[in-house]
C-alpha cells in the first residue's frame, strides 16, 4: 500500500469515504457540505490528509487521516491533532491505521511537533489499541473539556 498527502485533486476519491467516516460517528452524511468542508480545508493548507491506496490502483481508497495543526504556549511548540481516521470496511485488518499514522507521526516529526493529540469514543476500544500500539498514551495529567458554542444537530 501507498500513503500520499491528498491534494485538491483527490476531493473526488476522498468525499465518500469521508461520507461513511461521519455516518459512523452517528452524523447526516451531507456529501455536498463534506465535499465543500474538506475543499477549504486543503484549498487554504488548514489540515493534512494522508490517504492509503493499494499499490497498483490509485481509484480506491483504502483510508485516510486528517490532521489539524495547534501550538502549546507552555512548551512554544507545534501540536498536531489527529482529529479523524477511517478505513474503508473492506480495507480492515489490512494494518492501513497503523500505515496512516506511521506517515502522521513521521510528518509531525519533520514538522518539529512536540506532540500529536487524538480522541476517540470512550468505546471504541479497537481504536484505543490501534494508538496505543504505536505510542499515544491517555493524558493522564490534563482533563479535557467540551463547549458547545452552536447547537448541533438542530439542537
């Protein structure tokens, strides 16, 4: 398998699988609000997306991750947030999660970050052992919180 940055020219292999990744989460899929989201994040360089495609097919998309950048006042260093991965359902068990965040960890590296962050379902236990293999740690020292400033879902 192959990990690529995604540019502006994979909206078109990228937006379904990103469809699914919100419906798993319990979200309308929205594929035109989607496409148009993942659109202005990489037409104003705000994220990175890796994407995994196997190595002789570049019209399937195995996976992907998004990153976010952030900044820690305390340490005057670059954070990145590993705020959304998913594989394709067909693609599991296949190790392309491990793939996705090895290129991740790798471009924080290069980027001089002195940490990523992730967040996952207190549930989600598959995924919990996925970071886990590959180093994140729960934070055990900071407590995070959640403020809704708009409603969600019409709420």
């Amino acid at each position: 398998m192959r990990i690529i940055k995604a540019t502006l020219d994979h909206l078109d292999l990228l937006c379904p699988l990103f469809v699914k990744y919100r419906e798993f989460y319990g979200e309308h899929p929205f594929p035109e609000s989607s496409r148009s989201f993942l659109e202005k994040r990489l037409r104003r360089d705000e994220s990175v997306i890796y994407l995994a495609l196997p190595d002789d097919d570049d019209t399937k998309l195995l996976g992907f991750c998004q990153l976010y950048p952030s900044y820690s006042s305390l340490s005057l260093k670059r954070v990145w947030i590993l705020n959304d991965i998913y594989v394709a359902e067909d693609a599991r068990r296949q190790l392309v999660a491990d793939h996705l965040m090895r290129s991740a960890k790798k471009m924080a590296k290069e980027s001089q970050a002195i940490r990523m962050r992730v967040s996952t379902s207190s549930n989600n236990e598959v995924a919990q052992k996925v970071y886990e293999s590959i180093g994140f740690r729960e934070d055990k020292e900071f407590k995070n919180y959640v403020l809704h400033v708009l409603p969600i879902n019409g709420d």
